[in-house]
C-alpha cells in the first residue's frame, strides 16, 4: 500500500508529521506493508493534511486528515468520513492550468528520481545545448514577466546581465515571500525544490554565471530545510557542473524582499533600499552583474526551456503571458495556490474557485497583491486578471495573493494596518516611508477616534501621494495603495458621514 | 659612546667609511673625502686633521686615507 | 571680509571625456557623461531642494526633496541619483512637484523641534533653508505625535555635540565617516521611524570608534552635530582660507571668524592636499593659540638660574644682539648660530637663515629635519636629483600596490591616510613594513596583503632583499632602467643586490622577515601596474637612514615606478613646513633650492642680492653645534619655534650644551623645555596671526592668512626683522609676500612663485618656474631632475646599537593620532583627553617574564639614561620589541634614546634603542628633578610698576 | 538551555562561516542560534573578525527583527499578525492571550517561561490564524487553539 502524506508547512503545521507516524504504527499493529511518501503539498490547503492512497484508478484524496481518521484507511476506502474522491478530479485542481506547478504534491519533492521521471531537468539539459543568447531569447519569446510583483520582462534582464563583462555574475533568487496572502514560492520550494534549482541553473547557462543565492526569509524554515538538501542531492549527483548554489536565510525584514535590499542584506549589510541606477543587472550582488528574480519566474523557466517559448506563451492574455498562481486566502472557504492563465476574473477567483468566504458572510473585500496591494470591493470583481487590467483600477497583481475579508472587517482598521505594518517594516532610508508611515498611522487614529474627520482625511489623501510620488522603493510607494482604495470603497468605515447630513 | 667631540668625530668617520666600504679602496677614499669636505664644518675637520697628526687613533684604516687625503687637499704643502 | 561661502552641487563631479546635451527648465546645458542631473543643474545655477546630497559624498536619494519630472519617464526621479542622458528634458518646478516637496519637508519638521531662534545652526542650517524654500508653512499633523524630540544630546566628544533630537536621518555622517574618513564608526541603529544615528554599538562618541576628524560635522546639515565652539560663540560672520599648521599634509581650512574670536576652522574643499577633509588636530586642536600659557611678553635673564623678567622688545632684542655681537668678537663669527623652525613660514625660515648666514656671517644654520627628513634629502638629491617626494597626494588615487615603510598615516598624516584607505577599499593593495602593527595592516575594510613585521634597525636590509628578488626574478623594468638610467650603474648596483648575503633567505636572520613572505610582497610590489612608496620617519631615524631612502630609490627606479601618477617616491613629512624649511635652506651645507654653498654660481647670486659675502664653508648641524658649545667654540644659539630639548637625542648631553652658552634665544608660543635653559625669550606668534606660506609633504607651496592680531605684537618674520637689524643687518621687508619675491628672484626652482600667483592657482608646487608655470605636480616624468637616474649602492651596515644581557629589549618610538610632536600645541586643546601620557607598549610575553601589568608603572632604562611611564600590553608589538611616543615632558623618552645617527646626516636614530624594563614604583628621580628645574627655570617676575 | 557566552565557541562558530562570500547574516544567525542573542562581545568579536566596525555590525543587528539584543524567554511564541491571520480574527485571539499572560507584544513572562512576538506572515494564509512556537508551525488556530499552543511551551 502507498500512501502519500504531504510535508509541506502548512500540513506539517497541521499534524502531517503526526499523522504520518500514525499510519506507520497502525499499519504496523495491522500488519498491513505500506509505503509512506512525503509529498508536496498539492496546494488545495483547506484540504491540508490531504492523504493520499494509491489505487488502480488514481490517487483516492482523503481531507482534512485526523489522527481519528487513520484507522479508517485501512478499511473501506470510498466509505472513509474525509474521501474527496480521486484527488486530480476535484475541481479546484482539475481547472488549473499546472505548468509551473505541474509537479506539485504529485511527487517526493527530495527524490530526483521522481523529478526527472516528471520531465525534470529537461530544460536544463536543453539549454546545455544552446547558446546563452538563445537561451536568453527563448525566455525572452515567452512573454515572461518577473513574478516578484514588478512584471518586469525576464528574458531583457538577462539579456543585459548576459552582455554584462565580468568576472563573476551572480543568479539570485527572490525567495522573500512576505506578502501576507502568498505562499506560491514556499509551495515550490517545498514540493518541487529541484524546479527551482532547475531554473538557477538555466539562468546560470544563460548570462554565464557560475554562483547562485536563494534568499529565503527564517519565516520559512521548513523550505530552508528541504531546499538545502536538495542543492546537495542534484550537486552530488552532478547535476549543477560549474554552479555553486547556497541558500542565505533572511533575517525578518520585510523590506528584504526589495531586490536592492535583498542585495545589501546578501552582503552581509543593513538592508537597505539602494536608489538605481546602477540597476542590479549591471552592478548587483557584490558590485557585480546579477539576475536577480523572484522564485516564480526562475521556476517558470526549466517549463520554457522544456516545451519551448511558444507553448508558455500560448497561454494568457494581452501582455501578461503564461499563467499565474493565484494564492486564495484568508477568509475562504476554498484557500489554496490556483494556477491559471491569465485572463480569468476576480470574481471567478474569489467565489467559483475559492467558494466564498469561510465564515459563509458576504465578502466585504478582497485585497490584491500582497500589503501594498489594493483593496477591490465585490462592485469590481468583473476585474480580470492582468497586470494591466489590475493596474488600470489602480490595483497590482504584485505576488498573485488574494486575502479575502468578510463584511465583519473593519477595513478603517485594515488602513491603518497597512501603514503600521509599512512603518514597522520600513527599512528607514527615505522620508516619506520612515515618517510618512508613522504620521498615517496616527492621523488614521483620529479619524477613526472621529476627529475632524474631514481635514483629517484630506491630510491622509496628501500623505498618500507624498508617499505614492515620493518614496524610494515600493513599500513606502505602494502603501497608499490599500488606504486610498479602503478609503474610496469603503467611507462609511472611516466616520465619513453622507454629505448632506454634514453640511449646513 | 663617549661624548667627547673628538671620540663622535672618530665615529662619524668611520661610519661614513663604512657607508663607502663597499667601493673600490681608491673611489672609497675619494667619496669619504668628498662627503667630509661637503657636511663638515671647519672646526671639525681641523679636529680629526689634528687627530691624525696625533696618530688618528680609533680612525678605521679607510677613514685615515680619507681624512689625510682631505688634509693634503685643504691644507697644500 | 565676509564669510566664504562654498557651492554644494550636490554630487561629485565627473571627469568623463564623452558630453552629454540635456535641457532643464527649458535651458540647454552641456556636462560630462555620468553628471547627475541635480549637478548640471547646479552648474547653471538652478538649486533643486536637497538635504542628503552633498557633493563631497555619493548620492543616496533618501531626502525625497531633490524630486524632479523627467518626459517621457514615469514618476518623480531624484535627480541626485539620476544620471542626465542626451536629449533628457528635465522639468525641476512645477506644481505637483511644489506640492511633494512641501509633503516631505512637512513629515521633516512634524519631527524636529521649532526652536529655530534659539538653535545654534540658525542662519546657516539647510533644513532651514529647505523649508523655506519649498515654502512649508504649517505642518498639519500637529506636534503631538511620535517624535524624536526628547532624545539624549551626547557631549562626549570635547569639540562637537550630538543632539538626535534635531537628526533628519540624512545619514551624511555615516557616509562621511565611511567614504571620506574610512573609520565607519557611525551607523544608523535600528529602522524606520526608530532610525537613530549611532557610533559603535550605540555608544557615546567618545568611546566609539570615532576618531574625531570632524567629517561628520561638517556634512551635518543641521544642529545635530554641531561644533561646541559654534554653539558656545555663534555662528562665524567672516573667514579666510588658511593651511593648518600641524602635520606635512597641509590642509587646507577656513578659520571661521567672530571679529577676533575663532569660532572654528572648516576644512575647505578646494584645499588641493585634503579636499575638504580634516583629522582632530587641524579641525579642532587650535585652542593652544590663546591658551593661558602662551607668552606675550619678550623676557630676559642674566642666568638660567634666574626667574625671567619681563622687558620690551626693544630691549631684549637689542640685549639678545649684544650678547650675539660680543660672543662673536670674543670667539670669533663661527661662534654663533641659529635654528629655524620648521613651525614657522616659508618666508620666516628664510629670514632665519639669511641672518645667520648674512648677518652672522657663518653657515652655522640648521632645522629640526635633521632630526626626521634629512636623509630624504641626502638620498633623494643624490639618486634622482631633489629632496622631496615625487608625487602629489592624488597620485594614490592611480596607485595599484602600496607599499608603507616605516610610516604610521593613520596617526601621523590621518587626512592623506583616509584617502589612501579609500584607494585600498578600491581594490589597491598594500603591503605594511613595519617592526608594530600599525592599523593599517588591519583596519575595518583595509587589510594588509603583507605585514612584514621586521626587527628595527634592518631597513636596509629588508629593501635590499624586496630588490634582490626583483632582480633574481626577473622583474626588473629593464626597457625604464636603459630608457632612464644609466645602465652601468644599474649592471654595478645589480650585481650588488644579487650577492648572497642579499637574498631574502640570508636577511631573514637580521629581519626576522620570513622569506617567503618578503619574497611575495616584492613580486606584487613590481609586478604592479603602479606601485607607489610611502614612507616616514621609520625609514629615516636610523643609523642607516640614508642607506635606506637609496634603497628605496633603487627599488622604485629598477621597477620602473617613478615619473607618473601612482607610483613614486614619497616621503611622508612630519611638520606642516618641514619641506619648506628644507626648502628654504635651512641645512649648514645648503642655500635656498638645496645648492651647496660651495656653488660659487648660487653664493653669487645671494651675494649680490644681500650686498654681503657668504661663507662657502659648510656650518654646524645641531648635534655638532651642542658638542662645539660643550668644547667651549660655540656660545650663542638662536632658536626659532623648536624645543631641541625634547625633540634631540640624549637629552642629558643637549642640557650640558645648551647650559654651557653664553646666550641661548628661543621665539615661542610657550616657554618650553629648550626656553628652560635660554637667556632671552622671544614671544613667538601663531599661524593665525599671520601671513605666509608652508610648503606641504608634496611640495606644495599654500598660503596662510592673518585673521587675527598676534597675541604678542609681531609676526615671528618681524621679530627676526628686528634682530637683524639689531646684528647690523640692512634689511626692509613690509610685507612677507616681499621675503618670497626674494626666494622666487633668487632660487630657480621657485622662480614663478609669488602670493598673486599663490592667490591665482590656490597653491603650487615647485618647481615652479618658466619650464612649469603652475608648478609640478608629479616630478621627473621625462626623465630625472639630475639627468639619469643613479642606482647607489647601499650596503646594510647593522647599528652599533645592540641588544644585550643588561639590555635585551628594542626600543622603537612614534606618534599617536591625538597629540602632535613635542606636544607644545595638542598637549594645550581638550586633544589629551585621549592620550594624556605617554605609554610603553610591550607585548604580552615581554610584560609577563618581568611581572609587568597593564598600566605598571616601569622604568625603562638604556645605556643613554632611564624614565619611567606606564606600560600597555599588546601584541601590536613583537616580541622583543617595547614602543612608545614622545609627546609627553614628563616622560622624556628621548632621555633614553642615545646619540647614534645617520652615517650621513647625522639623523638620530630614534627607532632603535636597547633597553631594560622593570617594575617602578612612578617617575624616576630624574623625572623628578627636571620637573622641579623646570618650575623653577619658568619663574617669571612681573615688570616693576612705573613710578 | 541556551549556553552563557563564551568567546572561544564564538570564534569557533565564525570561522566557520569565513570562508562564504558576505557571511555576516549567516554569522549572526548562527551565535543567536547559540546563545539565544547577540551580546555586545557578539558584536566585537564578528567586527574584529569580519574587518569591519563595531558600528555596522550594530546596524545590522538592529536592524533586522530576527536579531535580538536581549535574552527572550524559554520558549517564544511568534503570532502572525498579517492581512490574511486578521480576516480570520488573529488579532481578537492574540489579545486575549496576551491578557491572559499579562504581557505586551514582545514580552515575556515572568517566570521567563515564554516570549510573546509578532510576526508578519508565516505562508500559511490560507488556513488563518497561524503562528510559530520555537521552530514549529501551527496553523488554524482559534483562540483556543491558541491558548493552548501557549500553555504547551513549559
């Protein structure tokens, strides 16, 4: 028997361990051989722990998994009180477009075996044969945009890195996942580690680096931990000839996740915003040239360089090519990591898939895009998403997390969050963030303590654009985005009473 | 060492010697003379001339040409 | 007279070749490729609000003022860290921008305290203006909130405040501290609204790793660190740009003025030698010029044993010419002498030694270089044909390898150290020898590829050795030696360096140099692009002195590093005029411009212009003036700003000299231990009272300006003046720019030198004349000043000074950072506060065989004599070897140094002392004794009362 | 228990992080690992190892939230307090345990039982309220749960 218990966080924060050894003993007190493999997780979470035995039709889910549910696997199957069926027939992983994250929760994420058995290390292995520039202008052909939030093209910055004359060049992957909401890069690294190695590697090929860093944030130990053992199972078994891989763990600062900061922090330094130009490209890491990209985006790519450019690019819409993973959480009924095209809308996102909020109340707001990501009211889920789309109703896809809010929420409370959670992050370099922040917090206090409510939010609308124009980086320049947008949709939150009634 | 002048002059001569030693005896005596003649006051130089004339006890053997090299020169016959 | 103000443009500017064309404000300006657009924009006048950027520091773009829009680009750039393009149109004003500007500078002032009129930078502090110029008038959020405001001052530091409360976070004082000055003891703790500027572990000031070299304070654009001086006195009303009168780096400052009162000196940015930089002692250490101390009054007395009395000029001067005149009629003219100081001018120097050899009528003139720089000249002159170093200070910035010997920048020329510091975090090697290890070797950020710790007293040894292997090797520059040399000599000195007691395995018994490791440090010596020599008084002070700067020559000639920038040369001068003072022929053998005076064509020259004959017989050096007057041919000395007494050798035997003179004249600012035994005393008058000029390390000739009234009446040049003519003397001078015109009229390599063409070009450095019209900035480019260069053969003959049973230990000697030479000034300022006396360092293994704590009390005695100090363990030191500074009166190390020296130049060999150390219980009685003597030698009784 | 400091297990722990390119997070993280946080002689020591000032080994560790000056309790407690914990009510739960023990965010019990931190974002949003006792994940967790989860740490 073959049964297949995720370790992943959120199942292990969920008793997966627990559970795992479960299984063992009462198979052993049974007598009954079984297997047990620690997958990934598939990343359908309210599921979590999703069991899954092994059985002439398919892999038969079982979820969310008590240790009181053990016994009942030994037994009649379709008859067990968690059976969600065959698990690649539940909808929330049938209509996913799975290119990044095909291997996902299918495979035991430190088994190299099962990974190239799963067309791992197919891209490598062509790009092995390929010129860099090619390489570079097959990523290039994809459409792919950085992943990290910015969209930035992915195939030019390696391009430029590429031309770049230097000693030593430097891949660098983004692994600082602070986005409340967001949980795609944990996902791949603990279920599909040798993905990501894949994609360093390529990018290696392809700019002529020979030294990769992952920064992953302490928030994560389990990925820390399942990743360093996979750098050391693909470098012993000689899958990374001249390219050096190590994990650097984060220190707990959000600001981190800025790819400047992320650099200085890499270095050993305060981690501070560095104002561009010189963009990292040219002098990153080290002073060096260096590619610098989110986990996402260098797991898109061993998918690009397996299948070629066209069929990433085949898929999404406008200028937003191949797919995305939507993170779904907070209060949903559904949560999980949703990977689809783009193109699909909000709407479908939050009550198709994610099946509404958890609670079962109303949804009173989705925020977009992380802390720095705006707020949509339900009036808005005909949004489809697209950068561009997002971006014209002044909201960012930024990471893919969606945070769903029920209309118990407070979202004046919400305003306020978003900058005390900037002014508890700021990293303290630019004005506008270090006492902007601060400043937003307090003059949020009176509003909702009621005090001249109306000067008080004209006050708050100017700061935003002080700190929307006049911010260094992203986490000052971005905050604005979830007080305006609570503020605009949501007034009746901020004590902003109908005009008439005010007014002489 | 002791402070009397004609016993730092003595050393001062020698050590200058000793600077040119590696010459050539003839371009060694030359250079020593030379240097004498260029950084020493007249007084000194009558001091270690007298000195010699006393039997220039103490003077190493190149020193003694230098300095009656010197005194042929400043004081012609 | 106003107060200089100084343009900021808010970045560096660059030197690209390549223009770049841009409109800003609808106006077409033109600058260099890599021109931020904040400074072209200043360039044509436009001042875009800014409050991090400054132009003596890297952009940062933290400050948000500075904002601009760019067409056809998204968002508000910061134009500080904006690089123009071709094309670019720049708009710098405009509504929306007016409008952030004044959101930002309302978030600055919702945290700084609104005591504008009450703040010690009002009228000069650049948030105060930023707010105006954006025009913020009302700060909506109220003063209610978090706030910094209640934050702690730090009055730490004795020269400067730390009030946090008025901290913009700007972090120009951190990046002061890191790119100019290279200490990185400040930081910003913490994040956010938390930042907090912070030295060391967020320490005070004092006991952080600061250095106190002001940088911070002067990038400071507000109050928070704030001169005590400014906010003592107020802010200055006029200044002048003067040159420090401390070490032979020649910063160039400007003395910030309230009437008479100095409120502070600001180093100033176009000083060629520092660039805007300073170290404590030039920034800070100027208070000894009103000290209590200081004398005003000219004294005299009968006998050393009686207390001085007060007289007027008149009268000392004509009793000092008395005694001169009587002693020469009694003893004959060669019985007098004088001393210039390498303190004073250029201008006053050459007065001195025109006195003594016109009016005395002797060469018996000498300086103190004869105790630090004078086998410089001897070497220098005689291998590549001047005494001075070869490069300018901006020669480092090209320079690939470093190599220090026997020099200690970071304490002993701290402004020149930092900009070498820079170089080396540039990727410059450096490789230290040096018996202690200096922090260069390993400082934050800067580390020593080699430190090759050698045994003091084998210079000589040691550079033959780095040579030995450049030949062995074949690393030689043999297409420089044939193009520049002469190749016999080369082929004579080569076959010299290669005999085998010359290997780096066969020196290592003399060194204690591993070979291995002297071989490596000299492949990257000479395999360097550019490969540049500093050295200092470590090299100088020896038995071997000379023999070690011709070493040195060879080893730079025979790879090839002489006669461009980044290579060289290059003495580090101790004094600010020591060079000037070599200059301007203060050496018994030398006129002006190093001509021997045996040179019938120069003693021509002076003598149709002084109207005199001059001796064409080399005078006394100082050490054989003191045997002269202990013999009894030598009775009257006049000493201009020196205190032999402390800086010479064997004190003991400097004593007996100076005690057996029939007149002894001394011109200070301080009765010092020299005065002691003096029978006239001559106030002497600070650089700030007034005008002349010194000449730095790198042959820089600067001017320094009066603006102040001398203390005591008279410029020292007008003191001089006086005695002179007092001796007989015709001569007239109003003004000392006149003296220089005679320099410039009279020495050839000074020929283009006057102070219009001073006021002209800022400085200049010689030679300066038809052939370089604005001076030399890197000597010997087309070949060398005497012709072809000479490789000299410079055998390693070890001192007589040996260790022994009675004597095992080394005595090696230097300076520290905060106290400057005999300490007559620094010893005088709030500066020995950090080092209050001298210390032994000893290292740990020598200090535990003799039951030695740190902080004992120990004798510490040699065949000379014997002191007591407190000793400090470290292993900066080596085994074997004890250090110590001489800064300090009470200690009088150079009680223990004895009277070997320069076989050539008669240099004391102060870095190589045998001795003995052992537990003491404090000063020795010696100590004791000349303590008293000299309380009792300072009595002063005040002038009678007119009737 | 974490060890007392000890300087020569501090250097031994640095050098073994010398050879790797910047190494001071690394370092960092590997003393506070040990020692439970970074004392001033931390500081010191990795300034004089690393060639760099005392100054910037201090902005470093205040900078980052991880790093702590201070010894914190036996056991600590991060509670996520982010966007996705607060729509499923971390924050209502948080307070009443912290009531419950008496304590401010980032303090500690009497007893130096347990330290109670926030932190923003453990990725486990998508079953709110979650948090992290010592290295271990805790997800879902109603006020109870969480409660309990606090009273496991002795």
């Amino acid at each position: 028997m073959r049964i297949f218990v995720p370790r992943d966080s959120v199942s292990v924060a969920l008793g997966a361990d627990k559970l795992a050894a479960a299984i063992a003993s009462q198979a052993a007190e049974r007598g009954v051989e079984v297997s047990i493999v620690r997958n990934g997780s598939r990343g359908l979470f309210w599921l979590e722990p999703l069991v899954e035995v092994e059985t002439a039709q398919g892999r038969a889910g079982f979820g969310p998994m008590t240790q009181a549910d053990v016994p009942a696997l030994f037994g009649d199957l379709a008859a067990h009180p968690k059976a969600v069926g065959l698990v690649e027939e539940i909808p929330f992983l049938a209509k996913q477009q799975r290119l990044t994250f095909s291997r996902c929760g299918i495979t035991d994420p430190l088994s190299l075996a099962d990974y190239q058995a799963h067309d791992g290390f197919k891209g490598l292995e062509n790009a092995r044969g390929m010129e860099p520039a090619a390489i570079c202008a097959a990523v290039k052909d994809s459409g792919l945009r950085g992943r990290g939030g910015a969209g930035f093209p992915t195939g030019i910055k390696w391009e430029t890195v590429r031309n770049a004359k230097a000693e030593q060049k430097y891949i660098v992957c983004n692994a600082d996942e602070g986005d409340s909401g967001t949980f795609a890069d944990r996902l791949i690294i603990e279920a599909d580690p040798f993905c990501l190695i894949e994609g360093m590697a390529i990018a290696g090929l392809a700019v002529g680096a020979t030294r990769g860093y992952v920064y992953l944030r302490s928030e994560y130990p389990l990925a820390i931990q399942i990743l360093r053992e996979a750098i050391v199972i693909a470098t012993q078994a000689g899958l990374l000839p001249n390219f050096a891989m190590e994990v650097r763990e984060g220190a707990g600062a959000y600001v981190c996740g800025e790819e400047t900061a992320l650099l200085d922090s890499l270095e050993g330094k305060r981690g501070m915003v560095r104002a561009k130009p010189p963009i990292p490209a040219l002098q990153g890491l080290f002073g060096q040239p260096t590619v610098i990209n989110n986990v996402l985006s260098l797991a898109a790519v061993p998918y690009i360089l397996a299948e070629g450019a066209a069929a990433y690019a085949a898929c999404g819409m406008g200028r937003s090519r191949g797919t995305m993973p939507v993170q779904i959480a907070g209060n949903v009924k559904h949560g999980g990591l949703f990977e689809i095209a783009f193109g699909i809308t909000l709407g479908e996102l939050i009550n198709d898939i994610g099946g509404g909020t958890a609670s079962g109340r109303p949804v009173k707001a989705v925020q977009a895009g992380g802390p720095l990501g705006a707020y949509f009211a339900p009036s808005q889920f005909d949004t489809p998403y697209d950068y561009e789309a997002f971006a014209a109703r002044d909201g960012l896809i930024g990471h893919g997390g969606l945070v769903v809010f029920d209309d118990t929420m407070d979202m004046a409370h919400m305003a306020r969050f978003a900058m005390e959670f900037c002014a508890h992050e700021s990293c303290g370099k630019c004005t506008p963030c270090r006492i902007g922040s601060t400043r937003g917090m307090e003059t949020l206090d009176k509003i909702m303590a009621g005090e001249k409510v109306a000067q008080n939010t004209e006050i708050l609308r100017d700061l935003c654009e002080t700190m929307k124009f006049g911010s260094l980086c992203a986490l000052g320049g971005f905050t604005p985005y979830p007080v305006v947008s609570a503020l605009n949709l949501f007034p009746e939150d901020f004590g902003a009473t109908p005009l008439p009634a005010a007014a002489e | 060492m002791s402070h009397g002048t004609i016993d730092r002059l003595v050393y001062m001569a020698n050590q200058i010697s000793k600077a040119f030693a590696h010459d050539p005896e003839a371009k060694a005596v030359a250079e020593i003379s030379d240097h004498l003649k260029k950084f020493w006051e007249k007084r000194m130089l009558a001091q270690i001339f007298h000195h010699l004339d006393e039997g220039g006890e103490g003077l190493d053997p190149l020193a003694k040409q230098a300095v009656a090299a010197l005194q042929r020169k400043a004081q012609p016959a | 007279m106003g107060l200089i103000q100084e343009t900021d443009y808010g970045t560096k500017p660059r030197q690209a070749t390549a223009l770049v064309t841009l409109t800003i404000d609808g106006e077409s300006i033109t600058v260099p490729e890599g021109t931020s657009v904040m400074r072209a924009a200043a360039e044509m006048g436009t001042q875009i609000p800014k409050l991090c950027a400054t132009d003596t520091l890297d952009s940062f773009g933290s400050c948000r003022l500075c904002l601009v829009q760019i067409e056809g680009r998204p968002g508000t750039p910061a134009s500080c860290t904006t690089p123009v393009a071709p094309g670019m149109v720049v708009h710098t004003q405009n509504s929306k921008l007016a409008k952030l500007r004044k959101g930002v500078m309302e978030l600055y002032i919702s945290d700084h305290p609104l005591d504008c009129l009450t703040c010690s930078a009002n009228g000069n502090c650049e948030l105060q203006d930023a707010a105006g110029e954006v025009g913020l008038r009302e700060v909506r959020y109220g003063y209610e909130g978090k706030n910094h405001l209640d934050a702690e001052k730090d009055v730490s530091n004795p020269y400067f405040q730390f009030d946090p409360s008025k901290c913009i976070v700007c972090s120009r004082c951190v990046r002061a501290c890191e790119e100019i000055q290279g200490t990185f003891a400040l930081t910003i703790g913490g994040s956010g609204f938390n930042s907090k500027v912070s030295p060391g572990i967020s320490e005070d000031f004092f006991d952080s790793e600061c250095v106190s070299c002001g940088a911070c304070v002067q990038a400071c654009p507000t109050a928070t660190l704030m001169e005590k001086t400014v906010i003592e006195i107020g802010q200055p009303e006029h200044s002048a740009v003067t040159t420090c009168a401390y070490c032979g780096v020649g910063c160039t400052f400007k003395a910030e003025m309230r009437g008479e009162e100095v409120v502070r000196l600001v180093p100033y940015k176009d000083g060629k030698a520092n660039h805007g930089h300073s170290c404590v002692k030039g920034r800070f250490a100027w208070g000894y010029a009103t000290h209590k101390d200081r004398i005003t009054k000219p004294m005299i007395r009968e006998k050393i044993t009686d207390p001085w009395k007060e007289v007027t000029y008149e009268e000392a001067i004509s009793y000092a010419a008395d005694k001169f005149k009587q002693i020469q009629a009694e003893h004959g003219k060669d019985s007098i002498g004088g001393i210039t100081s390498s303190r004073c001018t250029n201008e006053e120097t050459f007065l001195v030694q025109k006195l003594i050899r016109a009016g005395f009528g002797n060469n018996n003139v000498d300086t103190c270089a004869r105790v630090c720089h004078s086998p410089t000249g001897y070497g220098l002159v005689n291998t590549y044909g001047t005494s001075a170093g070869t490069q300018d200070f901006d020669s480092v910035d090209e320079a690939d390898v470093i190599l220090v010997i026997g020099a200690n920048p970071t304490d002993g020329h701290p402004v020149f150290a930092s900009r070498m510091k820079k170089r080396l975090r540039e990727g410059a090697k450096l490789i230290v020898a040096d018996p202690r290890r200096i922090d260069l070797v390993r400082t934050p950020h800067v580390e020593a590829e080699h430190h090759l710790a050698l045994r003091p007293g084998t210079n000589v040894a040691l550079v033959n050795a780095l040579a030995h292997t450049v030949i062995e090797e074949g690393l030689a520059d043999e297409n420089f030696i044939r193009e520049r040399c002469d190749w016999e000599e080369f082929a004579e000195w080569a076959a010299f360096i290669m005999r085998p007691e010359n290997s780096p395995e066969a020196t290592e018994v003399h060194t204690g140099v591993p070979a291995a490791e002297l071989r490596a440090a000299a492949r990257l010596y000479a395999k360097a692009r550019n490969g540049a020599i500093y050295y200092g008084l470590g090299v100088t002070e020896h038995s071997q002195g000379t023999s070690t700067v011709i070493a040195i020559a060879n080893l730079a000639m025979a790879t090839g590093n002489v006669g461009r920038p980044g290579v060289g040369v290059n003495p580090l001068r101790g004094q600010n005029n020591v060079q000037g003072s070599c200059d301007m022929g203060s050496f018994p053998h030398e006129f002006p411009g190093y001509r021997h005076v045996s040179d019938d064509t120069a003693r021509h020259i002076l003598e149709i212009d002084w109207g005199v004959s001059l001796s064409n017989e080399p005078g006394l050096r100082i050490p054989n003036m003191i045997d002269a007057a202990t013999d009894g041919t030598f009775l009257g000395l006049y000493i201009q700003g020196e205190d032999i007494v402390q800086s010479d050798p064997d004190t003991k035997h400097m004593i007996s000299g100076l005690s057996a003179m029939k007149c002894v004249v001394v011109q200070d600012l301080f009765l010092n231990e020299t005065a002691d035994y003096a029978h006239v005393f001559l106030p002497g008058c600070s650089f700030l009272e007034k005008d002349g000029t010194f000449t730095n390390a790198e042959r820089r000739i600067q001017r320094i300006r009066k603006v102040m009234k001398p203390k005591n009446g008279y410029a020292d040049w007008e003191v001089t003046l006086m005695l002179a003519k007092a001796m007989g003397m015709t001569m007239e001078y109003s003004h000392p720019s006149e003296i220089m015109d005679e320099v410039a009229r009279t020495t050839p390599s000074f020929a283009g030198v006057s102070y219009k063409a001073l006021d002209d070009l800022g400085s200049i450095q010689w030679p300066c004349n038809e052939k370089a019209p604005t001076g030399t900035p890197v000597m010997h480019i087309d070949g060398f000043v005497r012709g072809r260069g000479k490789f000299i053969i410079s055998d390693y003959v070890p001192t007589d000074e040996k260790t022994g049973p009675r004597f095992p230990l080394l005595l090696t000697t230097g300076r520290i950072l905060s106290q400057y030479n005999v300490g007559a000034q620094t010893r005088r300022t709030e500066n020995s506060i950090w080092h209050a006396e001298d210390v032994l360092e000893i290292h740990p293994f020598d200090a535990e065989t003799r039951g030695v704590k740190d902080g004992s009390w120990v004798k510490l005695a040699s065949r000379a004599g014997e002191t007591s100090l407190r000793a400090k363990i470290t292993d900066r030191v080596a085994p074997g070897v004890v250090y110590t500074t001489f800064h300090h009166p009470l200690t009088q190390a150079n009680v223990i140094t004895t009277d070997y020296s320069d076989w050539a130049t008669n240099c004391p060999e102060y870095k190589v002392t045998a001795v003995q150390i052992s537990l003491s219980n404090g000063p020795t009685e010696w100590q004791n004794e000349y303590n008293a003597h000299s309380a009792q030698a300072r009595r002063i009784v005040p002038p009678v009362a007119a009737e | 228990m974490t060890p007392l400091w000890d300087a020569s297990r501090a250097a031994e722990i640095i050098a073994q992080y010398l050879p790797l390119e910047g190494p001071m997070l690394p370092i960092l993280h590997a003393l506070q690992e040990e020692f439970g946080y970074i004392n001033d002689d931390s500081i010191r020591l990795v300034a004089q190892t690393l060639n760099v000032s005392r100054a910037e080994v201090y902005g470093v560790v205040s900078f980052y939230h991880d790093f702590r000056q201070a010894p914190h309790g036996r056991h600590v407690l991060k509670i996520c307090r982010a966007e996705a914990c607060q729509s499923m009510g971390s924050e209502a739960n948080a307070s009443k345990l912290l009531q419950s023990l008496g304590l401010d965010w980032g303090g500690t019990t009497p007893d130096g039982r347990l330290t109670v931190e926030s932190v923003y974002c453990l990725g486990l949003c998508a079953c709110a309220p979650s948090a992290m006792l010592d290295h271990d994940l805790h997800a879902r967790l109603d006020e109870q749960g969480l409660k309990a989860l606090a009273g496991e740490a002795v």
